[in-house]
C-alpha cells in the first residue's frame, strides 16, 4: 500500500525514474521555490527553479525522520545566497514562521512535464535561522519544524482564575466556587510558588480540606 498516486508509484517503480525533490518558502514578502537540481520545474500552479535570480540556490536538505518523545519533526536546508542583500533578508527576524513545503516528484522524460500530483513530504516553518560567511563562501542554514511544534509553546498568559477557565471551557464551572485561595498563582510564568488550601463540604456531609503544593 502507498500515499502516492497510482501514476507516481508506477514511474517510481521504473528503470532509471528522474526524481526531483521541491522546496517552497512562503516569505512575507516572497514566495522562494527550489529544486534540489537544475531546470524548471511547474506544478500545483507554482514553478519550481534550480537557481532563484533573488535568493540564490538550494545546497542541501537534511534527511527528513519523525519526531520522538516530545520532539517535533524538525531537519535542517541550506540555501546559498545570490549576496549579502539576499543574506540579510533571509537571515532578518520576520522570515521566522514562513511556511515551508517539500515535494517529492518524478518527471515523465517524453514529456518533460511532471507526473501530476507529486507527494507532499513535510509541512512546516521557518525557525531559527544561521548566517555562515567565510571567504568566498557564503551559506544560510536553516533549522525548519513541523507546524506541531507549536503544540509544545507555553501559554504565559494562562491564570489560575475561573475567568481564564472560562474562556477555555466556557461550559465547565468547576473553578466558579473556590474559595480560600491564599495568594494568585499564575501559569506558565516564574514567581513564588505558594501552597494553596482549598476548604468546603463533602457530598456526603462530611468535610475535607485539600492541600496543593506547588514546588
């Protein structure tokens, strides 16, 4: 059983398939698409280059794995710029978040044209980015994540607060009665973490009085 079409599958099974892999960044102001190669390459109304006139060329693509534990997938692209302008540009703080798309295709060698729908490899954006420059040689790496990652940012707005709660869970009431709360304790941020006593009546006439510590 495969993801890909039955038209890809059946090239990619051939002598000698011509594969290409494809890289667009969607940038702010921008949309870079690359091959991992030479040529022009169109599709899902799109064309793909080997050498964009602004930001340069692809040099190399980390292998593409799954993420483990608490890590999202992530890899690593190089992109060699054209010169300094294009350098700074990619390497500037609002590129952070582009999108990113990579393909996987193969390319029908009477035609010259791809087989239709290539297979989508990763979906992700644009991290962090490092700017290396030496003597005649100038790279731009790019750490590149899964839109997953964002599963993993802190919320430093969360409160410990049946308002906040609300506007969770707008139907759960469950924090609408606390009482006895010491002192605020907010989520996600550093502070001075207090115990915090909640008190009341059990359901069934008896009492309980709850302790939480937070270290």
């Amino acid at each position: 059983m495969t993801n890909l079409t039955p038209a890809l599958d059946a090239e990619l099974r051939g002598v000698s398939p011509l594969v290409f892999g494809a890289i667009s960044f969607e940038l702010p102001d921008y949309t870079l698409n690359l091959l991992d190669g030479a040529g022009v390459i169109p599709f899902g109304g799109k064309t793909y280059v080997g050498e964009d006139a602004t930001f340069g060329v692809l040099s190399d693509i980390e292998q593409l794995s799954d993420g483990l534990g608490d890590s999202a997938p992530a890899f690593a692209v190089t992109l060699l710029p054209n010169g300094d302008a294009a350098a700074a540009a990619l390497a500037a703080p609002t590129m952070q978040g582009s999108h990113v798309t990579v393909w996987l295709g193969a390319v029908d060698q009477v035609s010259g044209r791809p087989i239709p729908d290539p297979y989508l490899i990763f979906l992700g954006e644009l991290d962090v980015p490092t700017l290396i420059s030496r003597e005649h040689d100038r790279r731009l790496n790019y750490e590149v994540v899964s839109v997953f990652e964002r599963l993993f940012e802190g919320d430093e707005s969360a409160r410990l607060s049946p308002g906040h709660h609300r506007s969770i869970f707008p139907n759960e009431a469950g924090m609408d009665d606390v009482t006895g709360v010491d002192q605020p304790v907010y989520w996600g941020v550093a502070g001075n973490p207090s115990p915090i006593t909640y008190g009341g009546a059990g359901s069934f006439g008896g009492g309980y009085n709850l302790q939480v510590s937070y270290q």
